[in-house]
C-alpha cells in the first residue's frame, strides 16, 4: 500500500462493527489503519480479540487518545456507543478531521428530535446541525461536501431503501402511515454478553422486543420526512431471527389513489438505476439475507394488491455490511472524493 493512501483510525474497534470495519479496510486500495482504540482491551492485539482478522494481528489496540488520533489520522470511523460519541468526536471533528459516526449522535440535524429519541440533551448541538445523514443512495451530494456524516442505524437503512422511492414519488397516502415489520441477526445487538443474546435463548424461535419504541423507530420517521419530502407516521416492530447477520425489513403502506404496482416498479427502477449495491428484483420475487449476506449489497422486492389498496415493500441488506461498517466506508469513500464502491464487498458466499 502506497504511503500516499489516507491514514484511518477506527475507534470501537473490538466490537462486530468495529471488526466488520477493519475487515473492509484491509483490502481497501486507498485507506491504511493507523489506530485502532478500544476501552477494555489496551495493550492486546487485534488477533486477541479478533481472531478471525488474525493477518491483522500486528496492528496494536490502544486506549482512546483524540489528541494522538488527531495526529496520526485522516478520517475517523468511530463505532462508539450512543452517547460517548458526540464529544469525542466533536473534537476531532474541531482538530479537522472527517468523521463518520456509527453511533445515533449525529443522526438527527435537530437537537430536538435526538433528546426526545435519546432522552438527554445533545452534548454538541452545534455539530448536529451540520452533520449529514450518511444513506448514500440519497444523500450523495450532501455526503461528498461534508466532514462529519451521522451512519444510519440498520433497521433504518433496510426500512429507507425499501420507503423512500414510493414516498419521493408520492405513490403512497403518507396520511395512513407505514408498518415495519423488521426481522434482525443477533449481531445487531452488539457483542456484549446478554442473557438473551445466549445461543440457547435465540437458537429455534423468533421474539419480537421494543414494539412501537424501539429507538430506531423516531429515526425512521424523521429520515423519512427529510429525505421523501413527506412526513410520514411510523410503526416499527424489531424481531430477533436465530441468524448471526441480516435484516429483512417488511413496510406496509397504503397506495395513493390510481397507484398500480407497475408505477411503483418504474419509481425503483429509476431511484436505484446506476446504483453500484442496489437491485430491483423481478415481479413475483422477494429477497433473501442470503442474497447480500457479507456485501454492501442491498435488495428490493415489490408488490401492491389492489382489492385492498395494500403495497408490500421489502428490503434485505446485511446489517454489519451495508447496515453498518460497510455503509461507513461507503461514506468515507465519497468524503474523499473516490468510487463510492472502492474497496467495498459485493460478493458473498454461495452456500
């Protein structure tokens, strides 16, 4: 890798999200990690940790130090908890790096909205506003001119990808609302040991949590009316799925008067049209995790029933790829002016 490449520090780094990130970023052609932070594991290796990422074992963890990231980073990618990451990364952001913020804290361009989903005040207002919500599939512009990108959170990209062309197109009566129905891999909980997370309490069922206040949920509606220009109610239902990654995401919505499933169809095909991760699937065909599990991938499939006025919007992206690091990469890519897809993976495995 040429000396030239930009130099990365990824904070978080021992989490699934923190590994996902790591993993890209060994095989991406312009980008080199020069830190790695962690809060319980300073001192070990990220094969300690880590050991599938084992041909990165050299690479130290360390404790986190803004002032010593500030000098030996370009970019930072942070998967820090909600809450930690706001001041962290304000002053990164202040010592002029570029940030991409897996975390809720720069999600909301309102303060306001982030303490009514959050429950606190945001600790840096002033950066909020500025930050740019990272789905790239529809912030392209906003993303490529910013310095500080708020990473949408999983079950809101897979609901988004699957929303936002009827909504745009106003092919859905926003009025009546929309209905997620979101079905998740257990890694989407994070790697920390929780009863309910055990192998015995997931493996053989499917249990929903958080109806109707999962915190994803005001995210959605928010993105929702900034991006498709129409506020829209959401109700979400998250479920646990006995998988290790991969969301489904199911929104029901009721179609605008005269709508035909063909109008929708077309309204996809022309918002994910040269889109190098998206695809439309054909009439009669609905996706599967399986289809994008390990890439940056996402698909789209398509119905609407016309005795009961009903469209079916379904999405399936893998949440620790596109849902997660995947889409962080995706955003630093157009941050620094490259291919959106460099680096990024678009194969997964066939059995």
């Amino acid at each position: 890798m040429s000396s030239n490449t930009t130099r990365v520090a990824v904070l978080g780094a021992t989490g699934y999200v923190g590994g996902q990130l790591l993993a890209i970023l060994a095989g991406h052609p312009a980008a080199r990690v020069t830190v790695a932070t962690t809060v319980r594991h300073a001192g070990q290796t990220l094969a300690d940790v880590h050991p599938a990422l084992a041909p990165l074992g050299h690479l130290p963890l360390e404790a986190l130090d803004t002032a010593a990231i500030a000098d030996r980073a370009d970019v930072v990618l942070s998967a820090l908890p909600h809450g930690e990451s706001a001041a962290v990364l304000g002053e990164l952001v202040d010592a002029g790096l570029m940030v991409a913020d897996l975390s809720a804290d720069y999600r909301f361009a309102d303060p306001a909205a982030y303490a009514a989903a959050y429950g606190h005040p945001h600790p840096r207002p002033d950066l909020a506003a500025r930050a740019v919500y990272g789905l790239v599939e529809f912030n392209r512009a906003a993303i490529r001119a910013s310095r500080l990108v708020g990473v949408p959170g999983c079950y809101p990209t897979a609901t988004l990808l699957a929303l936002l062309p009827a909504l745009q197109g106003g092919l859905i009566d926003p009025a009546q609302g929309v209905v997620v129905d979101a079905k998740s891999g257990i890694s989407g909980a994070g790697r920390d040991a929780k009863t309910q997370n055990l192998f015995c309490e997931v493996d053989g069922g499917v249990r929903a949590y958080n109806v109707g206040t999962h915190r994803h949920q005001p995210e959605m509606a928010f993105q929702a009316a900034a991006l498709g220009g129409r506020a829209v109610p959401v109700f979400f239902t998250p479920q646990v799925v006995p998988m290790s990654r991969g969301i489904l995401a199911s929104v029901y919505a009721r179609l605008a008067p005269g709508v035909t499933e063909a109008d929708l169809r077309a309204a996809y095909h022309k918002a994910y049209a040269g889109t190098p991760f998206g695809q439309v699937l054909p009439e009669g065909s609905f996706p599967n995790t399986r289809q994008v599990a390990g890439t940056n991938r996402f698909a789209v499939g398509i119905t609407a029933d016309r005795e009961t006025g009903q469209a079916a919007l379904l999405c399936v992206i893998d949440n620790l790829v596109k849902g997660a690091a995947g889409q962080a990469i995706q955003c630093m890519n157009l941050m620094l002016g490259l291919p959106e897809e460099t680096g990024l993976p678009v194969m997964g495995g066939v059995a």
